[in-house]
C-alpha cells in the first residue's frame, strides 16, 4: 500500500483529517470521482439455522465441566 493510500485508509481517516494531513474536502472529491463498481458486487444468503439453539442445547454444560 502506498502512503498516500495508508492516509486515506477507512480505519484511521478521521484522524488524519483531525490532524490536518488530509483535507476533507479533497478526499469527498476523491469518493465523488470513483467510479460506481456495483455490477462488480456479490451477494451472499446466509441461512437462519438456528436449530442447535432452538433444540435445547444448554450453554452451562461446559461451565460444568471447568468447575470439576
């Protein structure tokens, strides 16, 4: 990753615009000038499998065991 790339990483972003050394005006023009990539995007289902709770399963069980 380059540096220029490091400032502008989501993780630490504010605080670099709170620091000064990058200016929230340039990187909003920046996002604007990106192109929309959303034919690029996947989706993914995930299923509600909740079984194992729902069948009765008991979460102390292990509890127990650590006790002994």
């Amino acid at each position: 990753m380059a540096y220029k790339d490091f400032l502008i990483d989501k993780r630490i972003l504010q605080r670099n615009i709170d620091k000064g050394l990058v200016d929230a005006k340039q990187y909003d023009k920046l996002l604007t000038s990106l192109p929309d990539r959303a034919e690029n995007a996947a989706t993914a289902a995930l299923e509600d499998d909740l079984t194992d709770i729902d069948e009765g399963e008991d979460e102390d069980e292990d509890d127990e065991d650590e006790e002994g």
